[in-house]
C-alpha cells in the first residue's frame, strides 16, 4: 500500500510540473519560431506505458519459469515436454511486450510539447 502511494504521489508531482515548465513564452527566441507548448500527456503515457509492459513481462516470465520448475520437480518424466512448452509460451510473451513497448516508444517519439 506505501508502494502505491509513493507511486501516486511521484505521477500527481510530475504532473504538477510540467505546468511551470510549460508557462514559457511561445517562441523560440533565436529564430521566432513559434512553437507548441501544449502538455499532450502523450509521452508520460508512453513512458508509463513502457515501464508497466516491462513490470507485466518479467512478472510473467517469474511465474512461467515457476511453473515449469515446480512441474519438472513433480514429475520428471515429463520434463522435456514442460520445457518446450515454456519455452514456447516465453517465446510469445516476449513478443507481446515488445510489441507493447515498440508502440509506447513510437506515441511517444510523436508527442510535441
């Protein structure tokens, strides 16, 4: 429960932040460019994004790598068929999270501030 308060304390103050960063003046002084300064929310969401695909991805390979084991020490016999079959869900997982994360890195690289 600290945990998870400490993290909601960290995301309201890092919000909270950007409002002070984004009350500059909208040009860019050198060229007199004008720019966007609009928090879109886009990154911190990618961000949040990433890290929580990372969070889910090693907590199910924990669980998957527990599976395998416990049901390896129970029944040896068919250890090999327990490997290959963690094996292949490991293997799918994987590919899940990186999808995940190719996709927050790519809302993320689009996001203007």
């Amino acid at each position: 429960m600290k945990l998870l308060k400490l993290v909601g304390l960290v995301a309201v103050v890092f919000l909270m932040g950007a409002t002070s960063v984004m009350a500059q003046d909208a040009t860019i002084e050198a060229a007199k460019v004008p720019t966007s300064l609009t928090f879109s929310g886009a990154a911190a969401g990618a961000g949040l994004g990433m890290g929580l695909t990372i969070i889910g991805a090693g907590i199910g390979l924990g669980r998957i790598g527990s599976a395998a084991l416990e049901s390896m020490a129970r029944q040896p016999e068919v250890a090999a068929r327990a490997q290959t079959a963690m094996i292949i869900i490991a293997a799918m997982l994987e590919g899940a999270t990186l999808a995940s994360v190719i996709l927050c890195y790519l809302i993320g690289s689009v996001a203007k501030f």
